[in-house]
C-alpha cells in the first residue's frame, strides 16, 4: 500500500462476541464509519457478502489490500476509498439491509 492511500473496508463486527472484530481493526488505526446491529450472525454475513459482491462485480473496484497488509485478517473486504465514498456504501448495506429509518443505525 502507498503513503497516503485511504483505504475502505466491510465487515462482521460482533461487538458482543468473544473476539471483538471491530477492536482488532482499531489496534491497527481502523476508524468505524457506521454501524448496523443486527439479530443474528448469519443476516450480517448476508448483508456483507452481498456488499461486497456489489463492490466487486458490480462496481469493478478490486482488493485493495494484501494479507501482510492486515494481519488481523479482513483483506478480502477492502477497496480503495478514493474510488468510492463511504455514504454510498453506507447506503448500500441500508437498501440490502432492507432498512430505511434510523432504528438501529448508528
């Protein structure tokens, strides 16, 4: 990765589970744009993967980062940023998320 590159990525969080995703990233200077919480682990991973399909296939944007590049794993997940701005993916994962009121956005 360049200095300077700004750098994206989707994920699973589960801030409630034993390994708290959403830490290790910020161990690693991650920021979190915004955040979904939803009832089941399984619905999250929907959402992701279809995010991520949409990035990819739909978009064109490729992986941005290499797996060195992230040792705390979630490579796979990442885009460059300067590609894309983050209230449009945010309003992707509301459309596949099938919401629209701020219920439990956050």
């Amino acid at each position: 990765m360049g200095a300077g590159s700004v750098v994206g990525k989707v994920g699973i969080g589960g801030d409630t589970s034993k390994m708290n995703r959403i830490n290790q990233h910020k161990k690693y200077g991650w920021a979190l744009y915004k955040r979904l919480t939803l009832d089941t682990a399984e619905e999250a991973y929907e959402i992701e993967q279809a995010v991520i399909s949409w990035l990819r296939y739909d978009l064109g944007l490729p992986r941005f980062l290499s797996s060195e590049e992230m040792p705390q794993g979630g490579h796979t997940e990442t885009f460059s940023a300067e590609e894309i701005d983050s209230w449009t993916i945010w309003e992707e994962v509301t459309r596949v998320a099938g919401l629209r009121a701020p219920g439990n956005l956050q």
